[in-house]
C-alpha cells in the first residue's frame, strides 16, 4: 500500500550500488518515478562529498547531497555547504593515537579528510583499493598527526581505519566506544573492515531530521530511508518507513519497517514500488 511519503533518502553503498559500483536502471526508474510524483530523493552516505556527487547525477536528485555520514552536507546545484560538523583537533589528534596503537602490529590504513581531500601517511594496498573505487586522489603526507597541528590548523571532517580484518574493526569500536563518550565521538561501521569517525552530532539521522524538517518542512513520518548497515542506523530509526536491505548488517534488519530484496536484486525500486508507486 502506498504511504504518504514525500522524501526518500538513500545510502550508496550497498543499497543503490553493489559490486559493480554503479546505480542499476531499475532502480533509476523506479527513482524517476517517484521524483515524476513529486517526491523528493536524496542519497545519504559515509563516502567522500565528490566520491558521491555521480550517484546523486545518476539518480537526478535535486536535494543536497549528505555526505561523510552526515558531517559534510552539500548542495550541488548552487555549491552552497548547507551544514559542516568537523571532528574536533583535540578529539582527532586523540583518536590518531588510538588507532596508532591498533596499527603497530596489524594492517591497518587511516584516512583522514579536510576539505574534501583525502590525506593519508602513506599509500598502502587498502588505501590504493578504496580510491579507484572511490574515484579519488589521495594526498601523502607522512605522519597525520604532524600535518594536523602544523601543516592545515583545520579539524577533519572525517576519520576513517581500514583493515582486511573484520575481527579488528570490530575490536576498535568496541574499545573505542568505551573510551568516548557519544557527547565526544560518533563511532560507526560503515562496513565490516571500515571503521568512521565524525562530530558526535554528524550522523545520518542528524542529517535526514535537518533535510526533510528544516530545509523541506516535512514530517518524520513522510520520510522513507533505505540502508544496510550500522551508519545507516539513525536514519532508519528517524524515518517514518525505514527500510533495510536484504544485504544488510544482520543487526540492522529488527530495525526495520522492511526488509527489502538484495542490491543485486534491486531492492531499492521494490521499496519504491510497495511505499511510493503503489505497485
């Protein structure tokens, strides 16, 4: 049955795009669809401002792009940075030297972004992977920490570790969450071997609330959000229709209103389907 829903909101990574890192057309169409009733969509993402602006292309969105999970929220159309919550120096020179100490002995890649730049202190095989799939360049510059407090005097919008190993990035948060507090630090995963960092008022349900009742007047309850993993938490929560992939976070699916087909399967255009299209 179709809901009174006016915005949809969408993760990229796997929820509109899978493994062959783009948006299939069943899921566009179903997207114009709805953009052709009036509804409004817009992506919401962990990834990098310009690592995304193809995907909100592909679905023609005219919303502002929420990026970096909710930290970096910008409007394409005019350029205008409509909200922007850096993780403290203070908090991220801490952090550095946690994830420091997880990196001795383990393969550990750390990313931090300022400016929509990725900054790393050295390349390494993870870091080399995640920015072709990102379409991204990646700045070196030896130890972060240094170029934290000399070389830029700006907080990251972001932080983020990588590793092979899911057990690892599992660890790190457990340990890390105990360490801050939610008023410090927002800590997520974004996918098993990706562990993220932001302001702890930067999360994808902060982002959502700002889009649909302060820039569109809308209610929670005219929101559809449609993710798979553990940043996709809050706005799933938020949302009046919240909407998991069946690819998602095993974790993540007692959250949801739905649980919908896989992403190779094009799970978002059923979810469009059965709230939006009536069909």
């Amino acid at each position: 049955m179709a809901q009174d829903i006016k915005l949809i909101v969408v993760d990229i990574d796997g929820t509109i795009s899978g493994d062959a890192n783009q948006v299939n057309d069943a899921v566009k169409q179903a997207i114009a669809e709805a953009q052709a009733k009036g509804v409004k969509v817009a992506i919401a993402t962990g990834r990098m401002y310009r690592s995304a602006l193809r995907f909100h292309e592909a679905i023609g969105s005219d919303m502002p792009l929420i990026s970096y999970q909710g930290a970096f929220i910008k409007d394409p159309r005019t350029n205008e940075l409509v909200g922007h919550w850096p993780v403290a120096i203070e908090q991220a020179l801490s952090l550095l030297d946690d994830l420091g100490e997880f990196a001795t002995n383990e393969n550990l890649s750390i990313h931090i972004y300022i400016d929509d730049q990725l900054y790393v202190r050295q390349m390494t095989e993870q870091t080399a992977i995640y920015a072709d799939r990102s379409k991204v360049d990646v700045q070196v510059v030896g130890d972060l920490r240094e170029f934290l407090t000399g070389n830029t005097g700006q907080p990251p919008t972001k932080i983020l570790a990588l590793s092979d190993r899911a057990e690892l990035i599992t660890e790190m948060l457990r340990v890390l969450k105990d360490k801050y507090t939610p008023q410090q630090l927002y800590l997520t995963k974004s996918v098993a071997t990706f562990f993220e960092a932001t302001n702890p008022i930067a999360n994808k349900g902060t982002a959502v609330k700002h889009l649909a009742e302060n820039i569109l007047g809308f209610d929670r309850s005219q929101v559809m959000a449609i993710g798979d993993n553990f940043n996709d938490l809050e706005m799933i929560e938020y949302a009046g229709i919240g909407v998991v992939m069946g690819n998602g976070a095993e974790g993540m699916k007692p959250l949801a209103d739905w649980i919908a087909p896989r992403v190779e399967e094009d799970g978002v255009a059923a979810a469009i389907a059965k709230f939006v299209l009536n069909s």
